[in-house]
C-alpha cells in the first residue's frame, strides 16, 4: 500500500538492476478521493497505479479488492495474501509501515495497520503447505525478510540517489489522488 511514498525509488533501483518486482495491493482505493463516488474512484486509482508502477518498472499490479478504509487482518487478507506469495514466490516482501503511530506523531491509517499484521502472517501461512490448501500454489519458504517503508526504528536502507526522481515521477502520476 502506498508504495509511491517513499519506497518507488527503491523499487526503480531494484527493477534498474535487473530484480522482478511485483505490486499486490490489499484494496482498489475506492474510498480514497471524498469528491468521487467509489466505483469511479476505483477506476481512476487502479489506473493511476498502474502507470505509477510501470515508472518505476513494475509491470505486474494485482488489486485483492478488499474494502478501502475497512482492512482488516482477517483470514481471508491472509489467506489472499498467502496466495499471492505462493503465486509469485518472492524473496523479500515491501509494504509500509504499520505500527500505531507515523514516527513524528499522526496516527497511522488503519489499512497500514492491518495490512502488516497480515502479511507477516501470511509469508509464514504460505510457507505451511496444510493452510489455504485450496488458495492455489504449492507452499512457498522462500521468503527472506519483510521491509516496511516509513518504519519508526529503520534497520536497512536503500541508497536511492540515482532514482529518487524516478519515485516522484511515480508518485506524480496519481494526480487525481493527490
């Protein structure tokens, strides 16, 4: 969620030197622009992030189509995130930070929130080939590590110098969003 904020340079330097790189995303953000009505706010958001993705070179973009505003870590996020990894076998997983608070004060959204939760349980859900036996795919270890974007207490960074303006180019093109 919200890969545009911070983590599209690092992505465009990934995808520059070569790494696949995959976008899943929780919801389609129908609830993300008040002056739309949530089916055309839809549209608008899944096309914005598709060329937002493909700045940075990534050409896969899956939405889940879980409710905007309303994600909960429920088994069915497991379930379909666990899915999505089995699916596409990563390495590492980026998301965004999902604690309580941004570091500075503001309350994180309550989608960051629950997303974190779930995708920590569903890189060790597809790993474990007796749950979501009929989520699709064999079970998937593979998984090295989880980096969050934003997070309070960084442990790994990335040097974007090089691709800092390809990440706002990226950001630049939810327009309608912003």
């Amino acid at each position: 969620d919200d890969l545009e904020y911070g983590g599209a340079s690092a992505i465009a330097r990934w995808t520059g030197q070569g790494k696949w790189v995959g976008y899943v995303l929780a919801t389609v953000g129908e609830a993300g622009i008040d002056a739309l009505p949530p089916d055309e706010a839809a549209r608008l958001r899944q096309d914005e992030e598709r060329r937002s993705a493909a700045v940075v070179g990534v050409d896969t973009v899956e939405f889940l189509g879980h409710p905007d505003g309303l994600v909960e870590p429920s088994i069915a996020l497991r379930r379909d995130l666990a899915a999505a990894i089995r699916r596409h076998r990563p390495d590492v997983l980026v998301s965004i930070h999902f604690g309580d608070r941004w570091p500075g004060g503001p309350v994180n959204h309550a989608d960051h929130r629950a997303l974190g939760i779930a995708l920590l349980d569903a890189a060790r859900d597809a790993a474990n080939r007796w749950i979501f036996t009929g989520a699709g795919g064999d079970a998937w270890s593979g998984v090295r590590f989880a980096l969050f974007n934003g997070a309070s207490v960084p442990t790994h960074y990335v040097d974007v110098t090089d691709t800092l303006d390809v990440g706002v180019a990226s950001l630049r093109e939810h327009a309608v969003y912003l």
